[in-house]
C-alpha cells in the first residue's frame, strides 16, 4: 500500500465525529440574543485510535504523518463503508451497493478495498444501487470488498504513538479535520420533512439515559466590596442548558439518519431554534382529555404559580402510553376551586387516546455551534448541547 496519499489504516470503534458550524451573536441586557451565521456548512472533525500488530504497520503510519505535517491528506470515512452487492471485474467502471447508506458525492473520491487489494478512484456519478468512476478499475474485487468516500483532512495537533517495548505493536490517537465542508452537507433528495409547531422544527425524539442534568443560568452578577454582595441580573428571564443525547441506525434506518442530518442542517450550530418535548409528567393532568377539547384541568396551582408568567412554559405538549402527541399554546390560565384550568390551542385532534400526561415543549437552541457524533459499528451516539431560548 502506498502509504502518502492516502492514510489507509482502519481505525478502532468508536470514532468521533464533530460537526462544527460558526456563529456570531448579540446579546442583549434581558438575555435575547440575535445570532448570525458565519458558515452555512460545517467542517468535521474525526477523532479515534489506530492499533497496530505489525512493525511494517506502524512504520507505514509513521512515515505518513511525518510526510504530511502540517499539510492535507486523503482518509478514507471508514464508518460511511457499504459492502460490495456485485463481483466487479478488471477494467469495470461501475461498483454496485447501496449509495444511500453512505456519503459518496460526485467529483469526490472513493477506496474499494478487499484484503491487500486497494484502488483509490473518482466518482463519476451516483446512482441509488451503484457509483461509477472515471479511471476503470485494476483489480478484480468479490461481494466481500468494501467500498467508502474518501475525505481530505489535516492532522489537528500532533499525533502520538504509544508502541509496547518489542516494537511489533502499538497505538496513536488521532485528530483529523476536513480542509474544506461538504456542500452540500446533505443532497437535497435526502433531505426529510420535519414536524412542525408554530413555524419550527419539533425535534420529537425520545432522548437516551438513565438521567440528564440541567443547569440554570441566571446572568447573575455579583460585586464584592466586603461586606453583603450586591446581586444583579439584567436579565429576566433566567435560561435552562444541558445535554440532549439520542441515537439513530444510521444502516437499518437511513431515513432516521437522513432525519437527524435534515435537523442539523436546519440548525446550522446554534443559529436558528426548535421546540423538543421534555417526555416527562412536568404537570399533574386531573382528568382526561377528548378530541376537540381546547380545556385541560391541573392539580394545585404549581403551574400559575410558577411556571406561567415565564413565556418559556407557555407551549405544552400532551402525549399518551402509545407515543401519541399534540402540541399546543396555553392561551390562558384560571384558578378554580384551589386548581389551574389552561385554555390551550389548537384544540385536541381525534384519535383513540390513552393514558395522558402533560409536559413542557420547550424552545431551544444548540448552544454551542456542535454536534458531536459517536459512530460505534451501525449506530450513531448523538449528543447536542443545549439552551432554552428567551420569547
């Protein structure tokens, strides 16, 4: 193998991705901000371990990150590899296997690789059940082949080396990143629709863990001059921020993929909100809910007391045992012999509704421009962090 162009050694699961876009904000003295966005596209960053059981193997490596100090690189995007649907033979200029499930683009480069045999190649075009390429291939490559796009990155820092004292074997982490984004980041026939709730994305999937924190930041400011600290907020309303994480079958499921590749596109890093239902009994429903009703009656006052004169705890989400959800505005709150009655809308839709629990649909936004992906075999860990925003 020809170790400078290419970076061919396949790295240990999991790998990480993160999906990296820029922004700009202004910020107010009540906390609402304004956001721009300095990069419609994000640059990933790749990061793993390389394990070695050869001398050759890690000599290869060597040779190729000393080589490529401080310049770009071809990397093979082994977690987007699709297996080969039809024998090719020598001089064959199509490779058949499912397109969708990876990320090949036209223009770009692909590895098809089976044991010692490799052919780096340009793609042609891309076709559901096939790709072709421009140069025909050299090698004959059976079912069992692997095919990949290839992406130029540069090595972010430097790399390391750990070998064990015989020499034949060791590891190096790695820190990839790409040269130039993808664009389009997603084709646009890839591209899914997304529920809607008052003209935003309702990010309506069930996050993944045993707990999940939340942290209140209030932008309190406090001035020390010995004796009792002066505490100040400007703003008024405090916000909610943590971490959102959920994972998707990016082989078995690729629309569930090309769903979560649609929402960060919207999102393009913290620049433009969303709703996501909590999927918790944020309020005690009292009794049950029908089709049409525009009227749902709490225990207690814990919600006017508490939540409702912040417009942050204004839009509700009520779903059932059976994943059923309806999302709606509360309009207005009354007390009734020692209970909360909300007037919400849009109304209930018909349907055979169950057991009913109450939450809070909140409005977020990614906090911090990143999306960090953790590739694991045919799944993907997906971990957003997080921040109410301020209506």
């Amino acid at each position: 193998m020809t170790a400078y162009p290419t970076l061919i050694q396949q790295p240990e699961i999991p790998i990480v991705e993160k999906l990296v876009w820029v922004s700009d904000k202004i910020t107010s003295d009540d906390g609402s901000e304004q956001r721009f966005s300095l990069t419609s596209l994000p640059k990933a960053n790749f990061s793993g371990t390389f394990v070695f059981s050869t001398e050759a193997s890690i000599r290869q490596h060597l040779a190729t990150m000393f080589n490529k100090f401080a310049k770009g690189f071809d990397w093979p995007i082994w977690h987007n590899q699709v297996v080969h649907k039809r024998s090719a033979a020598i001089d064959d200029l199509a490779i058949y296997c499912n397109t969708r499930r990876s990320n090949f683009r036209q223009g770009g480069k692909l590895l098809i690789v089976e044991g010692d045999k490799f052919e780096i190649r340009t793609v042609n075009q891309v076709l559901t059940d096939h790709v072709t390429i421009t140069v025909a291939l050299a090698n004959a490559y059976s079912q069992r082949a692997l095919i990949m796009p290839i992406r130029s990155v540069y090595a972010n820092g430097q790399p390391s080396l750990k070998r064990t004292a015989h020499n034949k074997a060791g590891d190096a982490s790695f820190d990839f990143i790409e040269v130039l984004p993808q664009d389009p980041f997603i084709a646009q026939v890839d591209k899914v629709a997304l529920p809607q709730f008052n003209g935003l994305p309702v990010l309506n999937r069930r996050p993944r863990g045993n707990e999940y924190t939340q942290s209140l930041n209030t932008g309190m400011e406090a001035t020390d001059y010995g004796g009792m600290a002066d505490l100040r907020s400007p703003w008024l309303v405090p916000q909610w921020s943590g971490s959102l994480n959920y994972q998707s079958d990016r082989i078995a499921n690729v629309e569930d993929w090309f769903h979560w590749l649609t929402f960060f596109d919207y999102c393009l890093g913290s620049v433009n909100p969303f709703y996501a239902p909590q999927y918790r009994n944020d309020l005690v429903l009292r009794n049950k809910l029908f089709p049409n009703d525009t009227t749902l009656t709490l225990k207690g006052t814990e919600y006017s007391d508490n939540f409702y004169p912040s417009s942050i705890y204004r839009k509700i989400v009520i779903h059932d045992e059976n994943g059923m959800q309806h999302f709606a505005n509360v309009a207005h709150v009354d007390i009734i012999n020692g209970n909360d009655v909300i007037e919400f809308n849009p109304p209930l839709p018909a349907g055979a509704w169950s057991e009913q629990s109450i939450g809070f649909l909140l409005k977020y936004r990614i906090a911090d421009d990143t999306v960090t992906l953790t590739h694991s075999g045919v799944v993907s860990d997906i971990s957003i962090n997080v921040r109410t925003v301020v209506e």
